[in-house]
C-alpha cells in the first residue's frame, strides 16, 4: 500500500504538468495562418502605416528569433526608438535599391504574439498602396522567417510532447509490472491459504478422531473401574470366607484336632481358599493394571488433542493473516487499476496531441 501511495504521489505533479503542457500547445493543434493587417502607430513624432501580424508563440521566443534573423539576413539591428526598434537610413538590397528606415517590434497580443513592422523610403511610410512591390517584399521576408519559426517552434513542442509521451508510457510499464508482482504475490498467497487450509482440514480430522478416541477410552474406564470394583469384592469376600475358615483351624488347632479327620477337611478347604485368594488378587491385580493402562491412554489422548488444537489455532491464525494480506493486496490492486487507467488516458491523450501538433506542422508549408 505504502508503494502505491508513493507512486500516486509522484503522478500527481506529472498531471499537473501534462496540464500546463496542454495548455501551451492547445493553441498549436491548429494549423497556424497569417493575416497581415495594416494600423498606424506612433513612432517617433510621426504617426505611420505599419504592416501587423499575429503569431501563436511565445513572446519572448519568437521575439529572439526574429532579432536573429534579421540580423544574420539583412544585417538588421534596431535601435529603441519610442517603443519600436528602427534603423539609420540603409539599403537592404533584398528589398529595394534605395535606401530606407526600417521600424520593428514585438508585443504580447492575449496569448499570441504580435509583430509590428514598417518601412520609411523618402519620407513616405510603405503601404501595399504606395509601394505595392516593396511591401509585397518585406512580407514575403516576414512570412519567410514566420514559416521557419514556426518549423524550430512545433518541433520543440513536439519533442516535449514527445518526451512526456515516452515518459508516461514508461510510467504505466512500471505499473503493469507493479501489478505482475501483486498478482504474483496474491497468487502464493492464494496457494498458501490453500494449502493451509487443507492442512486445517487434516488437524480437524485428527482432532475429532483424538476426541472420538477419549469418549471411547472413557467408556472402557468405566467399565476398568467397574471391573475393578468387581475384583475388589470378590477379593474381600475370599478374604473374608478365609477368616472364616482360618478361625475354625485356629479353634482345632487349639484343641489338637487338626489330624481328625474335621481337621484335614479344614486345612483342605482353607488351602482351596487361598488358592482362589491367590487368584482373584491375580484378576484384581489386573484389572488395576488395565485401568491405569486405559488412565494414561486418555491422558496421552487428551494431550494428543490439545496439541492438534494448538496446532489448529495456529493454522486458522496463519489462514487469517492470508485473508488480511489478500484483502491488502486487491485492495492495492484497484487502486493500481484505477492509476493504470488514468495513466492509460493520458497516454492516449498525450498521443492524440502529438498528432494534432504533427498534422498543423504540416500546415505551416501553405503558410
């Protein structure tokens, strides 16, 4: 989320500039044309007939242009002159065989810029009226070095549309491989849930088999605690039946009648006792063995469960951090979508432009 937020940030001052990028070639996606116009200005303390034209360019830019080509053209350098840039009287064989005075300059015009130029020959200011060849020159000039501007300055516009373009279409291949590693990355993570949940699955399996275990352990408890209450009594019971008998042998014992033949029957039946003592301790001894047997089955059954539980509670918290960072990353992922998207629009915007600005260049030919 946190890198997505960085490039969300960082495409925010890219938008702001393809805005003013737009704004300053908005103008250009129409083929430019010129219309020359004719107004009087003041130059000096004369009011003169001047030749105007608007150009869609920047001031300052076309202004630097225009200086160097009459100065590398004509040898054309102005001095300030009430606002207009004018000459010493001079020839400008391009134009005339005689001598001139040569008025300029430059003015914002709203967004355009405007160029103002006029000729002085023999105290006349040239008109297309006056002087229809003269004038039909000078434009022809002005209309030369307008076409050649106009080829420098689309093409400058072009390659910054150009390069804004390239740099967006390489914004949206970081993005798409931005979303390759999140769908990467929510692909393993939809692998691991998987298997994490089949693993889930097995621990339960185990868990109730545990739990089905320890109800039937504790039923053949039961039953060994039953058993062994059961041997206990028939040992008490043996035990008092020998008491019995015991008590009878002591009697002719004490009276010397144990070689009688009341005497040989009790010693025999007091050795058959005790050998059926012998064996009933024998059972009860087994039944107790069997109970501690079943005793620590249960607790070893009971532990076996308690550790597939942990075991449980550890896989269920591993299949909810899954779901927590799948639910981050397709988050990131429409936001990315959302950013891919815009991105995509600018790029085709971008390429529209440049297909504008390309197309009016073409225009500038008929000019």
């Amino acid at each position: 989320m946190k890198n997505l937020l960085l490039i969300a940030a960082l495409c925010i001052p890219t938008l702001l500039s393809a805005q003013r990028l737009d704004k300053q070639t908005e103008r250009l996606m129409t083929s430019p044309s010129l219309t020359y116009e004719q107004h009087q200005y003041n130059i000096g303390t004369a009011t003169a007939n001047a030749t105007t034209v608007k150009i869609n360019a920047d001031t300052d830019e076309y202004t630097k242009d225009w200086k160097n080509y009459l100065e590398s053209n004509f040898t054309i350098e102005g001095k300030k002159n009430n606002g207009f840039l004018s000459t010493q009287r001079m020839v400008i064989p391009q134009w005339s065989t005689d001598s001139m005075t040569f008025h300029y300059k430059t003015e914002r015009d709203g967004d355009y810029t405007r160029l103002i130029v006029a000729a002085e020959q023999k105290g006349v200011y040239v008109t297309s009226e006056n002087n229809p060849e003269l004038s039909s020159k000078i434009k022809a000039s002005v209309t030369t070095q307008i076409k050649s501007f106009y080829v420098k300055y689309y093409d400058k516009h072009i390659a910054e549309q150009q390069k804004y373009f390239d740099g967006q279409v390489s914004d949206l291949e970081k993005l798409r491989k931005k979303q390759e590693k999140l769908n990467s990355k929510l692909e393993s993570n939809n692998k691991s849930k998987q298997k994490t949940e089949n693993n889930i699955r097995e621990a339960n399996s185990e868990a109730n088999k545990k739990d089905g275990d320890i109800k039937s352990l504790n039923s053949q408890l039961q039953n060994n605690k039953n058993a062994v209450t059961q041997a206990q009594k028939e040992v008490d019971a043996q035990a008092s039946l020998i008491t019995t008998k015991e008590g009878e042998y002591n009697r002719l014992n004490y009276s010397g009648s144990l070689n009688t033949k009341e005497g040989e029957k009790v010693i025999k039946e007091l050795g058959k006792l005790r050998t059926k003592q012998e064996k009933l301790q024998s059972n009860l001894t087994k039944a107790s063995s069997n109970l501690t047997k079943t005793e620590n089955a249960i607790l070893k059954a009971e532990q076996g469960k308690s550790k597939q539980e942990a075991k449980l509670n550890e896989l269920q918290s591993d299949s909810d951090s899954f779901d927590s960072k799948n639910s981050n990353l397709k988050s990131d992922l429409q936001v990315l979508q959302k950013d891919m998207k815009d991105k995509q629009d600018l790029i085709d915007a971008a390429r529209n432009n440049l297909d504008k600005l390309k197309s009016a260049k073409d225009g500038i030919s008929s000019l």
